[in-house]
C-alpha cells in the first residue's frame, strides 16, 4: 500500500513539475545571494556558509509543504485516503517519504555545488551534503504535522511558517554545527549523531501527531 | 451536531442487504453530515453505528474495505488520466485493478477515447463519471453516495440508476443522497427524510 501512494505522489510532482523546480530555484537563488552581497571576503564567507546554506534548505521547504495535503484536501483525495484500510499515519508517511523525494532530495545534490561558492573544501562539502541527507527527512516530517494543523485555513502558508521554524531549530544548529565542526578541524560526528537521533524521534512521533491533526482538520 | 446546532437526534434505523435509502431533506439539514458519520469521517456526538452486529468504531479496517464513500468533492486527480486515476483510487483501497478492466468501467461509463487523458482536459460530468467507475470495480457491500448526480447529463443518471440496481441485486446496501427521484425496479427502496 505504502508504495502506491508514494508512486501516487511522485507521478503527482513529476507532471507538475515546474512546482519542484521553483523550489530548488529558491534555494540556489538565497544561498547565492549571500557571496554575491558580500562580496569576495572568503574567511567571512567560509564561516557563514553552514548556517546560509541550511537556512536556505529550511526555507525553500516551506514553500512546498503547503501543498503537502492541500491539493489532495481541494479535490476529495483526501478523504478518500482517509477512508483507505491502511493506517493513516502509514499513508503519511507515504506522503512524507514522496515529499522528501521530490522536494529534498534534489537540494540536498545541488547543495555542494552552490557551497562552493563559499570557499569551502572538498571534506566540508561531503560533511554538508552528509548533514543534509540526515537533517532533510527531518524537515519532511515535523512539515507534515504543520501541514496536517493547518490545513484549509486561509493563509495557511504564513502560519505554518510561524508553527514549524521554531521546530526546525535542534535540526538547524547540529546540521550546521556539524559543517562548522568540520571547518575549525574538528570531528563533525557528534553532531551528525545527534542530528541522527533528533530525525529518528521525528520518524517515531510525526506520522502519528500529523495523522491526529487530519482528522481534525477533515471533520 | 455541526458547530453548536444539533441537525438531527433520535435517528434509529437498521438496513437489511438489498435496501437503498433514498436520503433528502431541504439544505443544510445534515445530509452529509449523516452520510460522513456513516463512513466514519465524522464521530457522532451521541450513538452508535453498528455494520453487521459490532460497532464501526472497534471494526476500524474491516469496516472501511466494506464500504464506498464519494462525496460532493469527486476525488479525481487533475494530473492523472481517468484510467490512473481509477486504479490508483482501487489500489488504495486494497483492490488492484488491470488495464483491461479499467478500460471496460470507463467505457461503461461512456469515457470511452478520453481513458488517458489527463483529467483537467475533462469536464465537471465526465470527472464524475471517472469517479463513478470506481463503483463498477470496488465490491463493497455499502455505498454511500452524496450528490453524486450533480452536473450529470440524464443519460449518466440513468447508468448510476443501473449500477445501483445490480448493486442492490448482489445484496449491496446504498444510501443516497439527492434531490432527484431515483426510481428503482430492483431491490426494497426506503426514504429517509431530514429536516431543519
């Protein structure tokens, strides 16, 4: 059951497919700015570049989880996949796993190649590319929960702003700390591993807090 | 009870296999609400639902492979075309559908040339007629159909007519709600009539 709503949802963005690349043109586009702005002062730009980059990656997910379950809440799907046999927190994470896909996956490979714009080595590239592979799913599944809560109010996109950045935190300062780690000479493992048990605890208890908050939102 | 209004108390009834329920009431008297609490979408304030001797609440997903919704909303994806829209619907609720049979529920349907088009390229009655295919393939036992028949042409309503019939004809249960008559040759038909 699982792998048909993933394939569902990844058929979905691959015909609307201009939806996914508006988002890694946002990305590529923030993180850019910032060298472009400061103007070629690499020890500065080094030392920034950790936090630009995973901000960046916080923001341009915020521009596709709105639709996460809004589409399929305007046209009915979603009551439908509510009266599937499945567990709903499985349909979830169905919807999660696809979004991660679609809208993290191609950040997390273009990452390198826009940090390098930041003078940053080759080792601390593959830390940030290593930090966004553990950090990203993160991002899909506390998304979810702000999705699912506020799902069909009216400027639901400022509000699930507001609801899920302060969450991203902990994700932020040890995916960060982890390519900052790495610039100082230092080992970035304590951070990956810690960034690694926060995305765990997201897949335990996401699925579930965001499958509470559809029902609410559907009655 | 929506809000703070009650819509309807002191409902009682039991449905025998064979029975369609024919559903009216002017708007707003709490006709979706009924057919929302029926599948389970929505929790009853006060009551119970019972599907053949136990409560849905504690059936859970033996309940739910039991029945087909279809709410105002026809649940069909702009993006997929009418034939992957059908077996996706299918698929997620448990019942994989092949090419061929898609193909032959959308004919039935009178969608035949425009199986593989996407569904936007559709108009208001032919997407209710994608999800309408769904009741040919799904084998459940109870249907819960709300306004379905809007925007369909007389000839659409008359396949939903016969697609009730057979269902009623192989011991099927469907309430239906709607403004129009629906006169059926098989089956026992009852009238539930809700008012404000």
């Amino acid at each position: 059951m699982l792998r048909w709503i993933v394939w569902r949802d990844l058929m979905l963005a691959w015909r609307r497919r201009s939806d996914m690349l508006s988002t890694v043109f946002f990305f590529v586009i923030v993180v850019s700015l910032f060298p472009l702005g400061i103007g070629p002062e690499t020890q500065l730009l080094r030392s920034i570049a950790p936090g630009v980059v995973w901000v960046a990656a916080l923001l341009a997910s915020m521009l596709s989880l709105g639709r996460l379950f809004a589409n399929d809440y305007q046209d009915g799907t979603l009551e439908q996949l509510l009266l599937t046999p499945q567990p709903l927190s499985l349909v979830v994470l169905g919807k999660v796993l696809a979004h991660w896909i679609v809208a993290e996956i191609p950040l997390v490979l273009i990452a390198p190649l826009v940090g390098a714009q930041f003078d940053l080595s080759s080792n601390t590239l593959l830390v940030l590319l290593v930090s966004l592979v553990i950090g990203t799913p993160i991002l899909s599944l506390i998304g979810a929960v702000g999705a699912a809560l506020t799902l069909g109010l009216r400027g639901g996109g400022v509000l699930i702003s507001i609801l899920i950045l302060p969450l991203y935190i902990p994700a932020l300062i040890f995916g960060a700390g982890a390519v900052e780690a790495t610039i100082i000479g230092m080992s970035p493992a304590p951070h990956l591993y810690l960034l690694g048990a926060f995305a765990i605890i997201s897949l335990l208890f996401s699925p579930w807090a965001a499958s509470a908050a559809l029902r609410i939102s559907l009655e | 009870m929506r809000g703070d209004r009650r819509l309807f108390s002191g409902l009682d009834f039991s449905l025998s296999p064979g029975t369609f329920v024919q559903l009216t009431g002017p708007n707003g008297s709490g006709k979706t609400s009924l057919l929302r609490i029926l599948c389970g979408l929505l929790a009853p304030a006060e009551g119970n639902i019972f599907w053949q001797g136990a409560d849905i609440r504690s059936l859970r997903e033996d309940y739910v492979t039991a029945v087909t919704y279809m709410g105002h909303r026809p649940g069909v994806k702009d993006e997929l075309s009418a034939v992957e829209n059908l077996r996706i619907a299918n698929a997620l609720n448990g019942v994989e559908v092949n090419q061929p049979d898609a193909l032959a529920a959308l004919q039935r349907m009178g969608l035949k040339g425009r199986e593989s088009l996407p569904a936007r390229f559709l108009s208001e009655g032919q997407r209710r007629r994608v999800a309408l295919a769904r009741l040919i393939l799904c084998g459940t036992r109870l249907w819960l159909l709300d306004e379905v028949m809007t925007s369909l042409d007389k000839g659409a309503v008359e396949l939903v007519r016969s697609l009730i019939e057979e269902h009623l004809q192989r011991d099927g249960i469907a309430i239906v709600a709607t403004h129009q008559e629906l006169e059926l040759s098989a089956g026992v038909t009852k009238r539930l009539e809700l008012t404000t």
